[in-house]
C-alpha cells in the first residue's frame, strides 16, 4: 500500500461566542483548521485534523500546519500508510520540530490502519470496547456569578466534570472566584482551575493557599520549572497542559515531581502515535490524564476520544469537546457527541469519522505521486 494523494483544506471555524482565557488576557472569535485526506493505491482513504486554539494559545497557527505539509509531502507520497513509526521519522527527517503540523498526517495514517484491519481506533489502542469518557465542559473567565451560571447551564447539558478559567495578577478576584464556585458546586461534580499559565509562582501560592479548594489546578504558570516550584508548596493535585510538547517534557515533569496529571492533546504533540506513547507513559507511573484535542471540529475530537476511551478508568479524566464551542459542523452527525455527559467513541473501522468532501468547499492544495 503506498499513499498516492495527499488533499488539503482549510476550514473557518467561528466560535458560538467570544471565549476569554488565561485571566482575560486572550480572546478568541474564531478557529483556523485543516482538514487532511490521504488516499492510497488500495482505495482507502483517511482523514485527519489540525486545529490550533487560535493563534496565541501556543506557538502553533493555521497557515502553519498547511506550510508545514507543502514541505513534508514530497517526503510522504509512495510511503506505506500503515508504518507509522517510519512514516513519522520520515517526517521528522524532513521538517525536525513542528510537531502540530504532523498530527493531521499521523491521524490520516492512522484512520487508514484501523480501516485496514478492520477495527476501530480504541482497539488498536488497547481498548476491549468503546468505553463511554465523561466530558467537561469548559468555563470563561468572567465574575464569579457569570462563571456559576455557565456551569450550572453545563450541568442542565449533563456535565459533571467543569473547567474554570482563572489567571491573572488580581489575588482578591481570583480567591473570589474560587471561593464562591466551590461553595456553589454540588458535591457529585468536578471543577479543575485552568490557569492557562497566566499567574506567576508568587501569585499561584498566595492565591491556592488561601483559597485551598478539594480540586485540580491546571498549569499555574508559564513554565514546567516554575509549575514544579508552586506544586511543592500547595495542597492541590497539580495538572500540567501548554508547557508539555514532547515525550521529554513527560519525563522531565515526571522527574521533578511537578504534577499528578497531564492533558494529552494529540495536536500539541505530533498526532496519535506520539499521544499513544505518552498515554503508555502516564499510566505506568500513576498519572491522571485528560486525553482531548486542542481545538477542532468533531473529527478531532473523535480521534482524541478514541484514545481517551481506550485508557485505562484509573488514569482517566474527562476530555473536553472543541466541537460544542463552535457554530458550524462540517462532520455533522458523525463521531463522538455528548450524550448525559459522556462521549462514546464510533466502533467502525478506524476512526469513524468521513467528512463529506463537497461540503468543504474547494482545497487549497493537492499533492500526488507522479505516474
């Protein structure tokens, strides 16, 4: 089998409404994504999905992904689909670092291998069935009573599991906000306060050791060291997101003891072998993990909930879905929806999701091996 065509869209993705994070400093309206399909010489296509959360959540951005590929794709057409170890040392050969522009290849691929051996992507990845994965939902920064009203909408939605986002240099706000929230949360549901990195040490240790709460805290700051210096002085589990890119930064977080748990977000990390590696490596040293996308249509969210649902229930959390922040459905009806609060990953070959080519609109670019 050897890939033969390489199609590449882009799709704007409006937001159903603003969205404020890391203490208000960044705003977002709207997504730049990439949808990705690969053919081969057998007749068997797969689809992928890159989409950064704007272009000031990380050092990622649409127009990057479909560079990105225009270099990678002369490496990659003739190559064997299946061989995803080689197909992404290809990759990297080609273009070292940039791993968010290689996750939609890497996911295509891997639709392509389920689709091959006929099962679906949560049994390659170990899963015995489609485990139902709780969803959070995902809470602007606002004043405490606007943050409690959006979560008891989420509840009405069936979420249980919530992430509020906090941040910023207003000590006083920030204790409020988590003060009035855990008060105002039934005791059979979850919040996790993301900080999107926006405190510094000093901030992140005033504010959780005044305000001690029974919840996670997500990425106080910046960078891995200074998340592991306020993690040896609070009492909360500490989950680590933006500042982890590779498997080195697993370890090194491992090594200095900075978390509890990390968010594997297939996109941020290269796609779903490099996610899969990582998972393996969360649960072998006792990590909870939040498996989810960075952004994206449904496409993206059912390749991360394939994987999330495939993880062991012991290391675990809810994933969120992208999909329910935005006000357009290119794959309606297809892949993992919330249902009460959970999201069941599709059990047809590979990952289960086809979009519909003609709805969308016409590629940027096509890349074929010559004949």
């Amino acid at each position: 089998m050897k890939i033969t065509r390489i199609t590449v869209w882009a799709l704007d993705l409006p937001l159903s409404q603003p969205y404020w994070l890391s203490g208000g400093r960044l705003k977002f309206e709207r997504l730049d994504s990439t949808f990705v399909c690969i053919d081969t010489d057998e007749g068997i296509s797969g689809w992928g999905e890159g989409c950064p959360w704007g272009n000031t959540y990380l050092p990622a951005h649409g127009p990057g992904i479909r560079a990105g590929i225009a270099t990678l794709a002369p490496a990659l057409l003739g190559r064997d689909p299946r061989s995803l170890r080689a197909l992404n040392d290809a990759m990297d050969v080609q273009l070292p670092g940039h791993l968010y522009v290689k996750s939609a290849i890497d996911i295509a691929c891997w639709d392509i291998l389920g689709q091959i051996a006929g099962v679906p992507l949560w049994q390659l990845f170990g899963g015995d069935h489609a485990a139902p994965v709780a969803v959070n939902s995902s809470i602007s920064t606002g004043t405490p009573a606007e943050m409690i009203a959006l979560i008891r909408s989420a509840s009405r939605q069936g979420y249980r599991v919530h992430s509020a986002k906090l941040g910023g240099h207003d000590i006083a706000a920030d204790i409020a906000r988590i003060e009035a929230i855990s008060a105002a949360l039934p005791t059979d549901e979850k919040v996790t306060y993301d900080i999107n990195r926006a405190w510094t040490p000093g901030v992140a240790v005033q504010v959780l050791n005044t305000a001690p709460s029974r919840d996670w805290v997500e990425q106080p700051c910046e960078t891995l060291d200074q998340c592991a210096h306020v993690a040896r002085r609070v009492s909360n589990p500490i989950m680590l997101d933006e500042c982890l890119h590779s498997f080195q930064n697993h370890l090194e977080a491992w090594r200095l003891g900075a978390c509890e748990g990390v968010k594997v977000k297939p996109n941020r990390v290269g796609g779903l072998t490099r996610a899969l590696q990582i998972r393996d490596f969360g649960v072998s040293v006792g990590w909870q993990m939040h498996i989810e996308d960075v952004g994206g249509s449904a496409l993206a969210d059912t390749a991360a909930i394939h994987l999330a649902s495939a993880t062991p229930a012991a290391n675990r959390l809810a994933s969120w879905l992208c999909h329910y922040h935005l006000s357009v459905d290119p794959v309606a009806g297809q892949g993992a929806r919330n249902e009460g609060g959970f999201a069941v990953p599709p059990s047809a070959p590979g990952l289960g999701v086809m979009p519909d080519p003609s709805a969308l609109g016409t590629p940027v670019a096509t890349y074929e091996s010559a004949l």
